[in-house]
C-alpha cells in the first residue's frame, strides 16, 4: 500500500512538473517496463485491486498527455481501451484478461504513438 501511495504521488508531482513527452515516458518506465512492472502483473494475473487502481490512474494521466507522435485522438482511444480493460480485469470479468492483452500491445503502441530514436 506504501509502494502505491509513494507511486501515486510521484505521479502527481510528475503531471505538475514533467512535460507531456516526460510524463509518458516516466509511466512506461515504472509500471510497463521493468520486470515486476504492474502491467506484466496484470497480464499474469497477480495484480491486486490497489495495483490496478494505481495503473488504471496512470493510463488515465496518460491519456491526458499529447503524444510524442500520432494523433491525439487515437491516443484517447487506446487508453481508453486499456482503462476499460482494467476495469474488467478488476471486476474479475473473463473478457478483462484478453482486452488487457491485446489493448497493452507495445509494438502496436510504439508504432504509432513513440518518435524514431535519435542517433
């Protein structure tokens, strides 16, 4: 509960502080990339209620952000698409855990949403 609160807040200081770009790429960072990211929880079933709240509020902060690249209303729909996923995956419906998956599909995402590196 700690660890969701201290992300939760980081979060907020993020949204106040971080251009768009930032807050995106700080969300990834914490609760899509690392190992025992929320995300990867979520779509192994181990997420508790606290971590899919705390990851449904990131998305939505997210989703508020302009993306990097693409066009923002597409952006809108693909969080929201992982948000209602969430929702279901948390209310324990069995189409939750495939709208999860296929909505959190990063290449798809990256493809159209995340700029070329620069060299």
């Amino acid at each position: 509960m700690k660890k969701t609160a201290l992300s939760l807040l980081c979060l907020a200081i993020s949204l106040s502080t971080a251009s768009a770009d930032d807050l995106i790429k700080e969300a990834m960072k914490k609760n899509f990339k690392p190992e025992d990211a929320i995300a990867k929880k979520v779509g192994k079933g181990e997420a508790t209620d606290a971590d899919l709240d705390s990851l449904i509020k990131c998305v939505q902060a997210i989703c508020a952000a302009t993306p990097p690249k693409g066009e923002k209303a597409a952006w809108v729909e693909k969080c929201k698409s992982m948000v209602a996923a969430l929702n279901k995956v948390k209310a324990k419906d069995a189409s939750g855990m495939s709208e999860w998956k296929k909505a959190v599909n990063c290449k798809a995402c990256h493809d159209v949403f995340k700029p070329a590196k620069k060299d």
